[in-house]
C-alpha cells in the first residue's frame, strides 16, 4: 500500500496490479499516520471523483466512472451514544420507537425530541420516565422544523458537551384528497412538515459530523398512492435529498417505510376499509420489531434509499392475473403480464367482444359481475365475501379515494373514459353495470338504411322488367302506387295536413312513367332526366 498523489491517479488510474486486501494493522497505522502528516503540511489535495460509502465499494468500483474519475470512498462516522440524537415527530408512534430502540439497542443517553407539542403531547412524559429509567436524558422541544428560524432555534439547542451526532426525521402528515379537490393550504402542510423541515435540517447540519441523518419516507413516493399527490411529492423528495447527500459525502438513508401495523399515529387512523384495500393490493402491515429490525438493516447497508415494505407477493400476482398490472416498480417481482399473456387475450377488446355475443340477460349479468369483483378488489373483500349489489356504495365503505381507485378498474377493464365523479354519480354497483351496459351498447342499426338499400336493389329489378315489359310494367306501377299510398299516411296521422291526401290521391291517378319518375325523384333516385322530372311536377 502507497499513498500517491490524487491527479496522478486520476491521469494514470490505479493500474490492474493492485491488489484490494486486507491490511496488516500495523501497515494500516503507517499508512494513517503518512496521512495525517501530508494533511499537516497541505500536501493532499482532494481527488475530483463521485462520492460512495466504503461499504458500498464493489458497486462503486463496478460503477463505469473508476477508469477516469476514480470514486472517493468515505468511512461512515460511528454513532457516539453519548452524543445527542435529534428525533422529529419525536412524540409520534414512530418516533417513539425509534427513541424506545434508540436507547435500548444503541445505547443512545441524549435524545431531543421535537414535535408540534412537545413535552403536552400525549404519552409524551410517560416516554420519558420510560427511557430515563434506562439511563437516557429526554428533552423535548414544541417545534415545526418546516419553519427555518424554528429549526435554528431547535439545533442551537443542542449542548455542547453533547453535540448533535445523529438526526431521524420521523415527522410526517397527510392530507388526502383527489387532485381536483386538493388545495394549496393541503399540499403546502404536507410539503412543509417533510420537505421543509428535511431542507433546513441538511443545511443547518452541514457542518456536523453525523453518524446518521435517516429520512423516514413512504412506499408512496415509488410507488404512488390514491388521492396523495402531496404527499407523493414530499415523500420523493426525501429520497432524492438521500441521495444528493450521499453524493457530497454525508450521511443519508431515506426509508421508502410500506404501512405499520400500530394503533397509533397515522397507521392508527387507517379504516378497516384501507388496512382491507393495502391487504388486497398486497401490501401486509409491518409489526414493530419487524419495523425496527429492518431500520438496523437499512442503517448498515450504507444505501441512500431503501424500501422497507412488506409484500404478499402471491396475492400480488393472483391482483395481477385478474384486475390489473403491477406498479412498474414491482413488475420484476410480479409477472401478472406474463400469465394473463399465457391465459390468451383481455382487456377491453376482449371484453367487448365477449358482450357483443352474448343475449342482453347475460350481457347485464356479466358486467355485474364485473363490477362486483372490481368492488371486491378496491374494498378488500376475500373469495368467499359477496357484494350486495344493491346495497349503498357509501355503506359498502367507498370514500372519495376509493370511488376514484374503483373508476381506475373500471375505466382500465372497459376502455371507457369514466369521469372522476362516475361512481358516487351512481348509488349501488347495480346502477354502476346498468350505466356501464349504457356505456358499451353498440350503436344502434338504423332501419331506414336497410330498407333502403333493398329498395336500391329491388328498384333495379323492377326498371329492368318493366323496360322490356308494358303489361308488366303497368301491373307494377299498380302494386308501386297501392305500396305508396299506404306510406303515405303513416299510423296516426291521418288527422295531419290535407297535403297528404292529395299526395295519395296523386299516386292513385298517376301513370307508370309517372309513378317510376316519383321512385327516382322522392325516394333518392334522380336520374336527371328532364322529361320525368318534369312529368311528377306537372302532376303536383
């Protein structure tokens, strides 16, 4: 091992000779302190190069960029439990576990706790009887770090003697509501409460030596989530904030967290309806130690971001098969496509033709069905569960979010383009498969297009006998005339205009060439020739 100059290593590289392994201690402590005295003097100069934690050096080395902009490699800082650890949403359910497992699996002896509340939220002082009883001093402190002056007040709270050394950013809040009915007030609380506060957090910090700096963060932000446009977008800037501080050498881990199986907080405020729809769309509650232990694992990885979310990967794909495609995220996991490609066509077009050949009984069972089994799937509701077709879809547990998840199916399995309001615009599923079966009816055939072009072709037939044929031609313009007369005055309407009469008494008194001039002329067969044309007008 030698140390060399930066930009010589740049120009030249490392060169395929060296070796990575393990060190000799007593080499390892020549080499630090040959560091050190070039450092004293100035003569280390910072190598330009992408920043990458030592432990993820195999990905850093494999990265492309190591032949011309060799990576820099950065130790972790090790977490001193006698430091202080900052925890917003301190007093929340997650922040208290992060706290509880702070001091009882790290050691940790100083935690500042922040939260809307402080020390006057609930729980809040029986928390801190619990961890002081193990050895750790609690502050709390009623803060918003969304507001940068708060935030300053917040880390210059930090003791000297105990100086900040990590930081979990627990706090969160959601405002639901779908995009046209989201308001700015909505979005600006949930952006504030992570977005801001984790901004002012990372400059603020800058110039600490964190050991830890974990965002906690939400599947949402990968994947998406019904009626959370903000929250999505607070969320995805968490994880990019990640990794841009893993880019600059500091630490970060964003924590992608699925939803927690706890009864407080915002996990707490899930409906069975919503606890129902994650567990049917795959996604299965974390426990608290469960939870806890992938936070260790996610600390150690020395990775930006993580995903700690618990899949039903089975269910996943059994979703896929039958409603709809997985996230694009999670299609690697779940190759639904894949099966229903096997299984031969659907979709819409398959669907449409399925119902084009079927009687209107069974068409109108089969979009119930339909409708049954997407209410099935967006409620939750397992195989042996039927839906009420005739029951409220308000008292079947749809909210506004769901209203729009069931549109989703909906729109997806039939092709049509379904408003947002479509299903509270309906009272039942019943009335949602009867609009749908309104929806999808072919067009229907106009009559007067068929009779008319068999009159076309019979018109043909007669100008062609008749041409050859008086006694034929006169005993057709008989029968032309009687047919005439009878549409002449349709039901009911022998009460309209005397003008209809005289057109029947017309027909009646009318000759052949007549009768065959009043064909070409009034039922959409003008031949032009003048002579005819003139013979029915000198008839009116």
């Amino acid at each position: 091992m030698a140390v060399r100059d930066g930009a010589l290593v740049v120009r030249r590289g490392a060169g395929p000779e060296r070796v990575v392994g393990p060190v000799a201690a007593e080499r390892a402590r020549e080499v630090v302190a040959a560091l050190a005295e070039f450092a004293a003097r100035g003569a280390l100069t910072p190598v330009e190069g992408p920043v990458w934690d030592v432990r993820r050096a195999p990905e850093a080395l494999g990265s492309g960029y190591a032949a011309s902009r060799p990576p820099v490699l950065t130790l972790p800082v090790a977490f001193d439990p006698n430091g202080t650890v900052l925890i917003t949403g301190g007093t929340g359910a997650l922040g208290s576990l992060a706290a509880r497992h702070l001091v009882t699996r790290h050691g940790a002896r100083n935690l500042l706790l922040s939260s809307r509340r402080g020390a006057e939220a609930p729980g809040a002082l029986e928390l801190a009887a619990e961890l002081a009883a193990l050895g750790a001093h609690i502050t709390f402190s009623a803060c918003d770090p969304g507001d940068r002056k708060a935030a300053e007040a917040l880390l210059a709270s930090v003791p000297a003697e105990h100086p900040l050394t990590a930081v979990f950013h627990c706090a969160g809040t959601v405002s639901d509501a779908v995009v046209q009915n989201l308001s700015a007030e909505q979005v600006e609380e949930v952006l504030r409460v992570k977005a801001d506060a984790a901004w002012n957090l990372h400059e603020l910090t800058a110039d600490a030596d964190l050991s830890a700096f974990v965002l906690y963060s939400s599947v949402a932000g990968l994947l998406g989530g019904a009626g959370q446009a903000g929250y999505t977008a607070a969320n995805a800037f968490l994880d990019a904030l990640a990794a841009h501080r893993q880019a600059g050498g500091a630490a970060a881990t964003s924590l992608a967290w699925g939803y927690w199986r706890l009864t407080e907080g915002m996990s707490g405020r899930l409906s069975d309806a919503d606890r129902a729809r994650h567990a049917a769309a795959g996604v299965v509650g974390l426990g608290a130690d469960e939870g806890l232990a992938l936070l260790d694992a996610a600390w150690d990885s020395g990775l930006p971001l993580l995903a700690p979310v618990r899949l039903d990967l089975a269910r996943m794909r059994r979703q896929a098969r039958s409603h709809s495609a997985a996230p694009t995220l999670l299609r690697n996991l779940v190759r639904g496509g894949a099966d229903r490609a096997a299984a031969g066509p659907s979709g819409p077009s398959a669907l449409l033709r399925t119902l084009s050949g079927l009687p209107a009984a069974e068409r109108e069972q089969a979009l119930l069905d339909l409708v049954c089994s997407h209410v099935a799937a967006v409620l939750g509701y397992d195989a042996a569960t039927p839906v009420n077709a005739t029951q409220g879809l308000r008292e079947l547990g749809f909210d506004s979010l769901t209203a729009v998840e069931l549109r989703n199916r909906l729109s997806a399995a039939t092709g049509l383009k379904l408003p947002a309001t479509f299903v509270f615009d309906h009272p039942d599923p019943a009335a949602l498969a009867r609009r749908l079966g309104e929806e999808l009816a072919p067009p229907e055939a106009d009559p007067l297009a068929g009779v008319l072009e068999e009159f076309e072709r019979l018109e043909s037939a007669l100008l062609a006998v008749s041409s050859r044929d008086d006694t034929a031609r006169t005993a057709l313009a008989g029968r032309l005339r009687a047919a005439l007369a009878r549409l002449d005055v349709p039901d009911g309407a022998a009460g309209e205009a005397a003008g209809d009469t005289a057109v029947a008494t017309r027909i009646q008194d009318a000759s052949a060439d007549e009768i065959f001039a009043f064909i070409d002329r009034d039922l959409g067969r003008d031949t032009g020739d003048g002579h005819d044309g003139q013979a029915v007008e000198e008839q009116r």
